[in-house]
C-alpha cells in the first residue's frame, strides 16, 4: 500500500495544493494485530473527504491524500507530540493510544505508544508525507510565485470531550491569522460565509500542524485548514455519502477554491 496518492489533475494548474491527511483507513499488518478489532474502521476518519473534494483536480488542483489511518500515525500532530491546544480538551498525539473519547484503542489499553516505535512511524509514515506535500507546494510556488495549500478536514457535529455543544457547519483556522495574508483569509471567509452554512474563524480550531507548519505568508506560502461537520454531505447518522448534500458543499467549495485561485499573483 502507498502512504499517500497524489491526485492526477484534468485541467491546466493553479497556485493552490489541497491536502486530505485524516481520510485514510489503512493499517500495516503489525499494527493492526495490536487493535481492538471492535473499533475498526476507526471512526475517528475524515470519512470521505477526498471525495468531497474531487472536484478539484478539474480546476487544475492537486490533492495529497493519505492511505493511512491517522491511529498509525497523525499528520496533523506536531512530530514532537507536543500539544496544539491547552483549554482541556482531550489531546490526541502523533501516535494516539486513545479514541477522541478517550477510549483506548490497543487490545493491552496501553496508555502511551512507545517512544522508540513513534520514531519509526514517524519516519516511515510522517516525514514522507510532509516531505511530499512541500514538493507539491514548492513545485506550485516556482509556477506562479505564491501559494496557498487547503488543508482538509471533517468531524462529527458533537465530540463532547473537545468541544461543549455540536460544532458550527464550517470552522476556518489561520492559526490566529498568522498561516495566511489577510487578504486570503478575508476572502476565505467571505466566500464560505455567503452559502447557507454557519461559519466560525478559529474557534474551537485554529488549524493542526500542517497548518502552522506550511502557512508562510511571507514567503508567498499561505495554508489555511477547513474543518467541516460531518452531516453537511454525510447522512444524519454520519455513516453514509449523502450526494445531494455533498453537492450543495462542493458548490461553495468550488466557489471559494476559484476565488483564492484568482487572488494568488502570478509572477
């Protein structure tokens, strides 16, 4: 199994790379041996969000997508497991033990993977990932001078232990308008608030590591993460692809994927 896919586009390029890190469900034999195997498939999943975003690859953007569940290992952790965020919510790290519910997910309930088999998939499956991704990005920064890189994400519309209440339709993070210009983050906004969805900007997410990581505005490099609930193109149970919801979120992703793509200055 490949870590990741690379997305071959129908139509002349854009200044913008799309990034699915959370929609794999794919596990090494090893690992998978040590799961409990009443939770597989993980419902942790960003279920079918390269779907959703299909669409992109006609507009002349390349998506990123990786194979591997995020249990094997987090690319949108930091890679020191070090914490994103520090209001109580429950922190999963680069190499989980646990649910978002905190329910432990290896058959010995370990309460921590450890440390020297973090740094194996860390190599193994984390760096070729990033490694890759800002090939994607430097590759598109030498076409057209600057860049933006859409890092895509969903959740459930209610995961108690992170957040109190359902989550907002949409959920744009910046990481406190530093991971982008203020003129793409305006217009992010802007477009994504004129459907019908309810939009938040940084709250309860800012964007994860890729995020902050990659979001170099001054260097003509912006990132940005949308987080969306689950049940704006998946059924109410949030177990099914539901088409007709889905293409209603695709038509203000598209819109708001055109508009940025304009705004991004050729050399």
């Amino acid at each position: 199994m490949k870590l990741f896919e690379i997305m071959p586009l129908t139509a002349p390029r854009v200044p913008i790379v799309i990034s699915v890190p959370h929609a794999g469900t794919e596990f090494p034999d090893d690992i998978r041996a040590e799961l409990k195997p009443g939770l597989l498939p993980p419902d942790d999943t960003d279920w079918f969000v390269h779907q959703l975003y299909d669409f992109a690859t006609e507009l002349g953007i390349p998506i990123i997508k990786a194979n591997y569940s995020r249990w094997v290992v987090d690319l949108n952790r930091n890679p020191d497991s070090s914490p994103l965020y520090h209001d109580g919510r429950v922190l999963t790290g680069l190499c989980t033990s646990t649910t978002f519910l905190g329910e432990p997910i290896y058959a010995d309930e370990r309460q921590e993977v450890a440390p020297a088999e973090v740094a194996r998939r860390r190599t193994m499956y984390f760096e070729p990932y990033h490694q890759a991704l800002q090939e994607l990005l430097d590759d598109t920064h030498v076409l057209f001078g600057e860049v933006l890189l859409w890092d895509c994400h969903s959740i459930r519309r209610s995961v108690p232990a992170i957040h109190a209440g359902p989550f907002p339709d949409l959920i744009l993070g910046s990481a406190d308008e530093t991971s982008a210009s203020a003129e793409i983050i305006g217009a992010a906004l802007q477009q994504l608030g004129a459907g019908p969805y309810s939009l938040s900007h940084n709250t309860p997410f800012k964007g994860g590591y890729i995020t902050r990581h990659f979001g170099r505005p001054e260097a003509r490099q912006h990132a940005l993460q949308l987080e969306m609930s689950k049940d704006l193109y998946m059924d109410d149970a949030e177990q099914a692809y539901d088409e007709q919801r889905a293409g209603q979120v695709q038509a203000v992703l598209r819109q708001t994927l055109l508009t940025l793509s304009q705004m991004l200055k050729p050399y």
